[in-house]
C-alpha cells in the first residue's frame, strides 16, 4: 500500500528533506504544501543579491523545478495548511481541502516579527523573509530617496548595504546600545558601525520608534524622543517568531519553537520538524538551542528524512553562519554565548580579521572578516574545545593551521 509523507512548507529544510527522503529510500508519495507560489529558493541572497538586483528569481533557485519533478514530488501551492489532526492523519488547508499524511514533516520556518505602532500599515513600511518582500521594496527603490531601516541586526544592516548600492541614502535605527549587540562582541559592532558609516549609511543607537508617518504612502519615522527621520521607504527588521502554531494546536510540543530530539522527532512518533521552527538538542553546547541558518535547516533535515525512514541519524552539527555585506564576507562559527574573553588576530581598524571568542579558556566561536583560512581551522577547533594558550590566536606569526596540532 501506498504512503504518503506530507511536508509543511518550502523551505531550505524541506528543500533538503525531499532529496533526503528519496536517498533515504523513500519511494512513496512526498507532497509538499506551501502558502507561497514559488518553490526551494535561497533565502540569504533575498536581502542581498536578490534586493540588489545582481541575481533573478532562477539564479537562487536552490534547484531547477525539473529536478524536484523527476524525483516525483508533488506541490500544493498558494495555499495555508490550518489544521492537523493528527488522530486521523490529516491536514486541513485553508481552502477546506483535507490531505491525509502517514508521516509528516514540519519545515514551517518562521516569520518576521510585526511592529504594532501608528502608521505601520502605511505603504512603503516593509518587512523580509521572502521572494514577495524582497520585490515590495524593490518597488520603492529610488536613487536618491530616503530608506530608514528599523533595526540593527544582520538583516537591517545586510538590507542597509544593498540599499546603498541601489543608490538610496539609508539610516538605520537601532535602539539598543550598539548594532548587533545581541550576536556579537563591541569590537565587531564599532567595526560594522564604521564601515556602514564610511559606505555612507547614517546609523543612531538608543533609539526607540514609536510610529510611522504619511498619507497613503510612508514620509517618516517618529522617534519617543521626538526625533522624526524622513522616509520614502522602511524597512523593518526586528526578529523574527517561529511558525509553530499548527503543531502547538494539535498537541505538540512546543517552546521557542517544535521541540525534537537529536533525530529530528518530536513527540508524536510520526511527526519530525526541522529548520527554523525547531528546537532540538546539541551536544556540543549541552542545551537546546533553535538555530536560524541555511546549514542547521539543511543537516537537520537530513536527520530528519533518516527518522521517516525508520533509522536513526544524529543531528548534532557546529553551528556556523555568514553574512555578506559590501566587500565583507563574514563567516561565523559556533555561539558566543556565555565568552568571558575576546582575542583579535588581525587588524579591527582594517577589513580583514578574526575575533576568537572564549569561555574559561575554551574556544567556543569566532567571527572571521574576509578570513576563509581563519574560518575553516576555528570550525575545527570549535568542534574540538580547543583549549590553547591564547596568545597564540593573536599572533599572526603563527600559521594557523598550526593550531590544529598545538
């Protein structure tokens, strides 16, 4: 008799989860279910290449669409599935059409997180996590106009950048201390601060927005201070919330995200979740943690198509992460949470160095501007719990390679 796996959403997670499943061994039916009209895409790019018009839609394809239909796929688009129930095995769309599952996968990724201020609904007030977002602030670009970017992070900044080379003038609006005071060290904030600054972005700290001005069409941003910036064009990036309602309602378990096991699973034995929505486990870290990345979504989705097929395959990677930023490619490995210590190999005044980060001695991350050796010697180190003498990280006189038999 025939099966059928199910995947909710069409992400970099389900993109992986389908070519996995079939390597997997999986010869029934897949069906994958998604709100959006366009399939697999690379996220990344949106608020980078994509936004900046250097790629089109097919060139961050993740695959061609002929690819996924020789592997026998079937996609139900334009569509929300509302309802699991998981007693029957079925999902509800939002067009009361019902789809019966024997497995299940939950790729539901996450969703920007809303301002609720005066004048967010003006038009020209944006936010972006998709293909659709990326082509509303398209649409409003303007050399010369003014965008304001509501946030600091790596979005707001990545998005600053592309703004930039549009030929926009751009502020951005952070309003805790410093940006990416969240994910990075003081010394990575001043020194993507200053290169911001001398690519021409205006940036203010401590800033708190509290509405949006404008007719029909955004002109400006209002600060609690009473500072109000000119605007043609805003984009908002402030976070963003995991899409675990459907699992919540029909009964699974859910904190900061789907809660699985190291093999993808969640508590119902016929229902795995990967990506941006789940919260798993991690060996390396001894906590759960629920990671934002194309390489989590993509090694979890492999644990996660093993666990369909009745095996079981450990999701236990280092995490790692990139931004691209004008001539900046920052390359991320591991977590810094809880660094007691910071040693910078290189020159922070320049656009090529390391920041190694520490706990007790122990090498728990770095982040590695326009360092690709760097980046790959920390990736093993990280993974090790490298415990050296620290000046030796600091020491450009010291291969670095060398460090992976100190």
């Amino acid at each position: 008799m025939t099966k059928t796996c199910v995947i909710i959403g069409a992400s970099h997670a389900a993109a992986q989860l389908v070519v996995s499943l079939r390597s997997e061994g999986w010869k029934d039916q897949i069906v994958v279910i998604s709100e959006e009209l366009d399939i697999f895409y690379h996220r990344p790019p949106l608020s980078k290449a994509y936004l900046s018009g250097e790629k089109n839609k097919t060139q961050i394809a993740i695959r061609p669409r002929e690819a996924f239909d020789k592997l026998g796929i079937e996609f139900v688009l334009g569509v929300r599935a509302e309802k699991i129930n998981r007693k029957d095995k079925t999902i509800t769309l939002n067009n009361g059409e019902v789809i019966h599952y024997d497995k299940l996968a939950l790729c539901t990724g996450a969703r920007a997180r809303m301002l609720q201020l005066p004048g967010v609904e003006l038009e020209g007030v944006c936010y972006l996590r998709s293909a659709h977002d990326a082509e509303s602030i398209q649409r409003q670009v303007k050399p010369g106009g003014r965008a304001v970017i509501v946030g600091g992070g790596y979005i707001g900044l990545e998005t600053a950048a592309s703004l930039r080379a549009l030929g926009m003038k751009v502020t951005v609006l952070e309003a805790a201390n410093r940006v990416l005071e969240r994910v990075t060290c003081p010394q990575m904030s001043e020194f993507f601060a200053r290169v911001h600054r001398e690519e021409g972005v205006d940036i203010h700290t401590n800033v708190q927005v509290s509405g949006f001005i404008g007719q029909q069409h955004v002109e400006g941003v209002v600060c609690a201070d009473g500072t109000d910036y000119q605007a043609d064009l805003v984009v908002v990036g402030v976070g963003i919330i995991p899409n675990a309602e459907i699992a919540k309602d029909c009964g699974i378990a859910v904190d900061n995200g789907i809660v699985t096991d190291e093999f993808a699973r969640t508590n119902d034995p016929d229902i795995v979740a990967c990506g941006d929505v789940a919260n798993h486990p991690n060996r390396l870290y001894q906590r759960r943690l629920r990671l934002e990345s194309v390489p989590n979504a993509c090694d979890q989705a492999r644990s996660a198509a093993a666990s369909v097929c009745g095996t079981d395959k450990v999701y236990d990677t280092l995490p790692w992460f990139w931004s691209d930023q004008y001539d900046i490619k920052l390359q991320i490995v591991g977590l810094n949470h809880g660094y007691d210590a910071t040693i910078v190999r290189g020159d922070v005044t320049g656009r090529s160095f390391v920041v190694f980060y520490f706990n007790n001695g122990v090498l728990i991350a770095a982040d590695c501007v326009n360092r690709v050796k760097e980046f790959m010697v920390a990736k093993q180190l990280v993974a090790k719990k490298a415990e050296l003498d620290l000046a030796l990280f600091a020491d450009e006189t010291v291969e670095i390679k060398s460090l992976l038999t100190a």
